[in-house]
C-alpha cells in the first residue's frame, strides 16, 4: 500500500463514530523504516474556519482496521 492510498480514506474514531480529517504526512522510524504515526489535518467545516486547530498525531498503535475506504482509529481527543 502506498501513502497516496491511505490519504484517500477517511479517518474514524471508534469511539464517537466521527470523522477525524485527512492524512497530509507520515512519521517514519528511520531505523526500521516502519511507520510511527499518521498526522491528521483536521476536518473543515463552518466552525473550524474560525478556530485553526492542529494537526493530530494517530499513533500506528491507535489504529484497529485500514479498510478499503476508511480507517478506525481508537483515540479520545
């Protein structure tokens, strides 16, 4: 699978059911060369366009299931 792959699914959390946002970079182990977490833009909507939030970092750990569309992550933000 490629990161052009994953940056087309739609991030979810498990344990609301929201959608987080979009991937925009990886970070990598550069030992191993396995990837350490996703970094998240968060999604745009009316409210955002007020309030720039950050970036989210989702741990490779924190993620449950890569489907062919989505992925679900488990995280309390």
């Amino acid at each position: 699978m490629r990161l052009s792959d994953l940056q087309h699914k739609d991030i979810v959390n498990v344990i609301d059911g929201k959608n987080i946002g979009n991937i925009i970079d990886v970070k990598i182990d550069e030992e191993k060369g396995n990837i350490v977490s996703l970094i998240i833009e968060p999604n745009k909507n009316f409210f955002s366009f007020f309030n720039k939030g950050s970036d989210t970092e989702i741990y490779w750990d924190s993620i449950t299931k890569i489907g062919e569309d989505v992925i679900l992550v488990k995280i309390t933000l």
